[in-house]
C-alpha cells in the first residue's frame, strides 16, 4: 500500500470517527431535552390534579 493510500484511509477513518462523536454529543444534547421535557410534563400533570382534588365539584 502506498503512503497516500494509507494516508487516505486514515483520513477517512477520522472522519467516521469524528462524526460519530458528533451523533453521540447530539444525541446526548437530546436526551437531556427529552429529560426536561418529560420533568415539565410530570409538574404540568401534577398541578392538574392538585387542582381536580381540590376543586369542589358542581351538584
């Protein structure tokens, strides 16, 4: 194998690695999103029934 072949496919080997630590940031970037989310939804719902168990129904 001559150098520029080596030289080549190390380069693509970077690149492949590089983007997969950009995949992983963002992935990790997203989960932490979906977490805030899901906390926002969980305080949300509570606050809804808080407010249905404290409400006095109509007769």
């Amino acid at each position: 194998m001559k150098l520029a072949e080596a030289l080549a496919l190390r380069a693509g080997a970077a690149r492949r690695a590089e983007q997969l630590r950009a995949r992983i940031v963002a992935s990790a970037r997203l989960r932490g999103q979906a977490d805030d989310l899901a906390r926002q939804l969980r305080e949300i719902d509570t606050l809804i029934q808080r407010t249905n168990w404290e409400a006095d129904l109509l007769d």
